[in-house]
C-alpha cells in the first residue's frame, strides 16, 4: 500500500505525549490534569495506518483509560480517521 507523504506528515504531528497541565492549573474546578500519548502502530498489525491512544490522570499514570486506536485511510485524495474504541479497555 502507498501512504501518501501528507499522512504521514499527520501522523508524525500526532504522535507523542501531551498534557492539559496549564489549563487544569488555570481552570483546575473544570478540568483534572491529564497526560495522553498517542503512538503510531505498526502497519503490518492492523494492515493500515493507525494510532494507539490512552490517557490518564497525571496523578495516577499507572491507571490509564479511555484507550483508542485512530485508523487512517485514504480515499479520493482525502485522509478519513475511524475512531475505535475497545469492548474490554482493561483486558
């Protein structure tokens, strides 16, 4: 399969760990200080491109949640993203 340059581009963008800290700090009665890593996975595991994703509460890394895989594809010139969730997070 050809990944086109501007996806990857997307997906190098995409990809690493960032925090809300400034703003839970500026807000904290509205928002909790979070940490989500977003990892790029390897083509040949889904046969597509794709990014793991999973968040936690700053204050308890060990326990992340809200895990997500963002799978890309390319259609007539334009990159579409399917937002998967999984049925068991914790298994």
């Amino acid at each position: 399969m050809n990944i086109s340059q501007e996806l990857l581009t997307l997906i190098s963008w995409m990809s690493g760990e960032f925090s809300n800290r400034e703003q839970s700090l500026d807000q904290p009665v509205w928002f909790v200080n979070l940490v989500w890593w977003q990892r790029p996975i390897p083509f040949d595991v889904l046969g597509s491109t794709a990014i793991f994703a999973e968040q936690a509460n700053a204050l308890i890394l060990d326990r992340p949640y809200r895990q997500r895989i963002l799978q890309f594809v390319e259609r007539d010139g334009k990159i579409q993203v399917n937002y998967w969730g999984f049925k068991d997070p914790s298994a």
